[in-house]
C-alpha cells in the first residue's frame, strides 16, 4: 500500500480526504498543520504528500521548503491544496518545487487521479534502467507514458552509415544524440598539424555526442564509423523536451548518459603520464573489452593507424611495441589482425606504473 500524508488545518477536509483515499486502498496519515506535517514526513518517508497553502504557524510553502532541504524527503511527490488560484501564487510553488495543484473544491475522482498520475511518474523516474540502447528506449517510453510527451515524436529508428562514413565532424554544432543500434563507432580529434587522436570507441548499445548537446558548444571532436553501423539520432529538440519535462528525469536521464566519463578522463590520464607500451597494452585492452568480450578467441580488428591514433603516438612506435609482445608470447599476430593469448600479462603491463 502507498502511504499518502495529508497536511490540512481545516478538520473536515482534512478528514474526509483521508476517507477517500482509505477507500481507494492508501495507507494515510493525518497532519493538522505545517509543523506536525514535517514531523510526521521526516518519521514515515510517506510515497506522497497533500499540503494545504494556507495555514497559521507554517504554511506550505514552508513545508515544501524544509523538506526540500532534507535529503531523505527532498524527492517525495509535492501536491498544493490551494483555495487560490492565482498566478502567483502557481508559480511561486512551482518555483519551489511543487509537483502538482488542486483547487479546492475538488471531487474524489480529481483526487484520485492527480494523486495516480504522480506515483506512476515517481516510480518511472526512480526505476532502474540498464545503461543501453534497451534501458534509454524504456526509459523514454515510461516517461512519454506519464507526462504527456506530445511532441516527442522519434521513433528511434536506427540509420545506416558504411564504415569510414562521418556522423558528426569536430567544430559542428550539435543537432542529435546519438546511441549505435550495431556496429562501432570511433569519435577523433584532429591537431593543427593533421594528427588524429581517438578520443573514444564505442560499440552497441554505447551513446556518444551528447556531451556538446548537454554544455550548448560545437562538438570538441568528429565521430566515424569504424565498421558499417547502424545508428540512432534523437533530434536536440527532443532530447531537451525530455531533460527540461521534470528535474529528476533530467537527473535519471544524465546518469544513464554518464558511464563512459570516467573512462574518458582514465584516457586522459593515461595519456599523460604512461609509456607507449603501457598505452599500448590499455588500448588492446580497452579494444577487445569493448568489441571482443563476447568472443574472446577472434582477433582484433583494429588498424595500425586506429591503434596508433588511441595511443597517441606514432604508427611505427606502436608496431615496435606490437613486435615486443608478439616475442613475448603475450600476443599473436595473423594476417595482420591481433589475438590476446595472455590477458593477464597485458594487464599487468598497463598497470606497472601504479606499484612501482
């Protein structure tokens, strides 16, 4: 049973709200004003709470205030019962977080309905969802569901780019969010003097290009297709309806977005302070983890060029280290394709600088 608390000062509305909802199979608990209210909030974590405007002591507004703050209630469903209607009135609550208004009077069914309405969006936003293409497509199809995503219109259909094709190139301005259906995609960028360094690979169910769109900038590196892929591209527009519908879905949709940003700042750091052949070791690492961990015996497909261009350093610096390991019996070669034959040594040389 959900638990609903009403904070009412007026002894008979409060009362008979709680009638209502008892009969409609809530568990309720009863405030008589703002300050019992945050009391009685802070002790049980209701699933929901209705808070009347106007009352002596604490009013609302100083209810949603408190518990706003706290960390423990700052998230529960906010409905105002207001005998006002004012503009002013809406959008100071709105400003400070309310969730939704009734105006009083209202009957039992616009109760019922508002109250429904707000746990169904609550429990989408708060349920777990995997970081893929499967997870965002739930994701967006339960928050469409719950408020109302009109012009949310993409189908998320994928399209097709052919390998070497380019999807977005570096000083363009963002227009889509993008997440690989199939295929992999490599994102470059390019100094003044022509060299690329790849700055991320990604593979299905990966999103990519969404850091521009979220800062408002041109896109800081070009993205391309390492293979023939299949690609899913969410126009601005919409992606924004969905970040600016509610602040919590902004929240939940930025974290499903976010599991590649402490890899890209690992990148970074790797880049900065390991050898060649350390960096050589993490990208063969990060390449097989990313395209081969589900068929670990095949080889690499990875050029020497694409390979260089993730360590950030010559072709023929990387071939040198590639024949290292290769007399090491950590790696094979055949026909120019790579096969890991010890994971464990590999490892062990792209973290060698941590223990020395």
């Amino acid at each position: 049973m959900k638990k609903i608390l009403v904070i009412e000062d007026n002894n008979e509305i409060r009362e008979n709200i709680g009638e209502i909802l008892e009969l409609a199979d809530y568990q309720v608990s009863l405030a008589e004003n703002g300050k019992r209210g945050v009391e009685m909030a802070m002790e049980d974590h209701p699933d929901l709470i209705l808070c009347d405007i106007m009352m002596p002591e604490l009013d609302g507004y100083g209810v949603l205030h408190i518990l706003s703050k706290k960390e423990s209630t700052q998230r529960i469903p906010f409905i105002f019962l207001t005998a006002k209607a004012e503009h002013s009135d809406l959008r100071k609550g709105m400003l400070l977080g309310a969730d939704d208004y009734l105006t009083k009077p209202f009957d039992d069914i616009e109760l019922l309905d508002v109250i429904e309405s707000r746990l169904k969006k609550y429990e989408a936003i708060n349920k777990d969802y995997k970081p893929d293409t499967k997870g965002l497509k739930s994701f967006i199809s339960d928050v469409k569901s719950v408020h109302n995503l009109e012009s949310f219109t993409s189908t998320l259909r994928p399209r097709l780019y052919k390998k070497k094709n380019e999807i977005f190139r570096e000083g363009d301005y963002p227009n889509h969010f993008y997440m690989i259906s199939h295929g992999k995609v490599k994102t470059i960028k390019t100094n003044e003097d022509g060299k690329e360094l790849i700055t991320g690979i990604y593979s299905a169910n990966d999103y990519f290009g969404y850091e521009a769109l979220l800062k408002e900038t041109e896109h800081m590196d070009s993205a391309e297709a390492i293979e023939d892929s299949e690609i899913i591209q969410i126009p601005k527009i919409e992606f924004f309806e969905l970040l600016y519908s509610n602040r919590d879905i902004a929240q939940k949709f930025i974290k499903l977005l976010s599991n590649n940003v402490v890899e890209r700042e690992q990148r970074l750091v790797d880049l900065a302070y390991n050898s060649v052949r350390q960096r050589t070791a993490g990208a063969l690492i990060e390449i097989f983890e990313k395209f081969n961990s589900d068929t670990p015996d095949q080889p690499l497909k990875v050029s020497r060029d694409d390979l260089s261009n993730m360590v950030g350093t010559a072709t023929e610096s990387v071939i040198r280290v590639l024949s290292d390991l290769k007399e090491e019996g950590i790696i094979e070669v055949q026909s120019g394709k790579i096969i890991i034959k010890n994971m464990e040594k590999l490892a062990k040389i792209q973290q060698w600088h941590f223990a020395r």
